[in-house]
C-alpha cells in the first residue's frame, strides 16, 4: 500500500489516517484529503475492509458448528452403546453358532 500524504489529490476509496486512524471516505470523483504534507494515509482496499465481516461469521458459526459435532459425537455414542454387535471397517459380523 502506497502512503498519500494530506492535501494530496486521490481518486475514490477509502482511507485511514496513520496519525489517529481515522477513516475518509473520497467520492468517486476523487478529492484531496485533509490535513497538511506531514499527515499520511493508506488506501483501504476491499480485503482489508472485509475482515470484520469474516470476523463476524466465524463469531457465529464457529459456536454452531461446535453443537453440532457435539449432538453427533453424542448420538454416536449412544448408538454404539445400545447397539447388540459391535462391526469394526472391514470385518463382518460375528454370529452366534448354536449346537
């Protein structure tokens, strides 16, 4: 990200001001941005600015997926407890021989 500098002219976006991180938002036909030479600004691209909403998302499904496997791994465990023969991958059920 290149730096600008105050007063300088910039097409439109989005910038944050590195002295007190604040945030100017410049209309499509462009403007110059306040303050003096000694002020300087990065331009915000789109990725940056999506990271709250990503943070947002993993919020909350994050907790969801978690309750999920939770009732899975619980039922699972149930089935296998009243289950009457238990069959590992590749083996076939054990029967009973009655004489």
């Amino acid at each position: 990200m290149a730096a600008m500098h105050g007063g300088q002219w910039v097409g439109a976006g989005t910038y944050m001001g590195l002295k007190e991180g604040e945030w100017i938002a410049v209309p499509e036909t462009g403007g110059r941005l306040p303050g003096n030479e000694s002020e300087r600004y990065l331009r915000m691209r789109a990725a940056v600015l999506l990271g709250p909403i990503f943070g947002l998302l993993y919020f909350v499904f994050v907790p969801i997926a978690g309750v999920v496997m939770g009732c899975w791994l619980g039922i699972r465990a149930a089935v296998r407890k009243l289950s009457p023969v238990r069959v590992r991958a590749g083996e076939r059920p054990q029967t009973t021989k009655s004489h």
